[in-house]
C-alpha cells in the first residue's frame, strides 16, 4: 500500500480545488429555494370577504376600493352643495333668520344625509347607488342606526389632517379598505351584486317530450335552449344530435325539437 493513500476508514483531509470541501465528504443538499410563482398559486390575490350566517350559509362580499368609494362620496358631495346653494338662495329672502336657518339646516344636511340614506335605502347613498355600492355590517347584515351614526360621526377623525389623509391611508392598508369610521363601527362598504337575470329561450313552438323527463333530463334540456347563443353552431348541432333519435326527429331539427320542449317545460307560448 502506498504511504500516501488513505487507509480504509480514514477520510482525507484534501480539499477540492473546485468545491473547496474535503474530498470523500458527504455532497452538501441543495437549498431549497420556493418560487415566487409557487408562492402566488398557494394564496392567491383575492380579496372577497367571506362571512358565514348563523343558519351556516357562506357569503361572500366583494369589499369596495378606494377609487369607487371617493367618487361615491365626491358625488354626494356635489348633491349636498347644490341642495344647500338652493336653501341658501331661497332662505337670504328671510334676512338674518333665514341665515340662521340656513346654517341650522346645513348643520343637519351635513351629519343626517348619509345616515338617513344609509339606514332607510338599504345602505345606499345617491353616490354609492351610482357606483353600485351600499354599506353592511361586517355580518352581512343590513347597517343599523348606531353603526351608521358611528361611522359618519367618526369621518372628522378621517378628514385630519387636511384632504382625508387618515381616512385614505386607513383604507389602502387595512384588507377590506376600511376608513377609521368603518373600523370603529363594525361596518363594511360592499359591491351590490345585482339580481342574476335567466337567459330568454330561443324563439320556438312549445312542445311536449315523446317520453317523461327526468329532472336531470329537463334541466338538461333547459340548460342546452339557455346557453345555445354561447356555443357555435357546430357545435349546437353536434350536442342536438345526440338527442335525435330518442326524440324521433332527424339530427338536423333536433335542435329546434329540444327549444319547443324547453319553452314547454316553462310554460313559455311566447319569447
């Protein structure tokens, strides 16, 4: 055996020219390194707001931002102005009673607006209807007297110092854009989603089945006559052919066929 081999068991204590660890040690593990890509697919950006009802029911609300929620509120603004230049016009025939009227009303315009439409028009300011928005609690539930007070009350605290600088920062760092008002309340600014709206039927006679339908089988159909206008028309005629045969019909009227049975399982005799 050579002098300057190692022994059996021994562990030479070389170094790698290229790595620089001993030769014959163990290869060190690659890090580990996570994608950013990774870290996007695990929680992804969303920001619904998901509460669950006392009967269990999940909903989900879509917080609304701070651009809709300043043209909103600079809507208002614009009503409120034009109706108190209107009071003060009409009110300076009065004289100095009318002034001080005028304040008094201007006082009540200002602290009673949005409290009163909020609570008495389920949420919804001129503004926040325009912009398709309304105010819930943080349940879900409509706003109430006390939350509304408290939140309106509070918006001095979010005008300071100057241009609602506490109201805006409060907002683009809190996860549902809250303002202090709306944090101090319990209350949240939401999207009104509007009523979904059923697909009208494709213009046709209504007909009956040649046999009893299913449930499934009508929905089936109900479902095919509803979102025809979506599909290309090979389409269509490839999915109504399938039923051809069974509605005894050839594969080029089973479409129409099926649009009768579908107007005749509504009950629909006109579009």
């Amino acid at each position: 055996m050579r002098a300057d081999s190692p022994s059996p068991g021994c562990l030479d204590t070389g170094r790698s020219l290229a790595s620089g660890f001993p030769l014959g040690a163990p290869p060190m593990p690659a890090p580990r390194v996570r994608s950013l890509s990774a870290d996007a697919q695990a929680q992804p950006l969303d920001t619904r707001y998901q509460v669950e009802t006392p009967e269990g029911i999940d909903l989900v609300l879509r917080p609304a931002g701070l651009l809709p929620r300043a043209l909103a509120y600079a809507i208002d603004l614009g009503i409120r102005g034009a109706i108190m230049l209107l009071l003060f016009i009409a009110l300076a025939l009065l004289g100095q009673f009318g002034m001080g009227l005028g304040l008094i009303l201007m006082f009540l315009l200002n602290w009673w607006y949005m409290v009163l439409f909020e609570v008495l028009n389920q949420g919804r300011s001129p503004g926040k209807q325009v912009m398709g928005l309304r105010v819930v609690h943080d349940d879900g539930t409509p706003i109430g007297w006390p939350a509304s007070l408290v939140r309106n009350l509070l918006r001095f605290v979010d005008l300071l110092p100057f241009a609602y600088a506490l109201g805006v920062l409060s907002c683009l760092a809190h996860p549902t854009f809250k303002r202090l008002g709306d944090i101090a309340a319990g209350s949240l600014v939401v999207y009104r989603d509007e009523k979904p709206q059923r697909p009208e039927l494709p213009d046709a006679e209504p007909e009956h089945a040649p046999f009893p339908l299913s449930l499934a089988e009508q929905r089936a159909l109900l479902s095919f006559a509803e979102r025809q206008g979506s599909l290309s028309p090979a389409r269509r005629a490839e999915l109504a052919a399938i039923l051809a045969e069974p509605l005894e019909v050839p594969p080029e009227q089973a479409q129409a066929r099926i649009n009768g049975i579908a107007r005749g399982l509504l009950g629909a005799n006109s579009p």
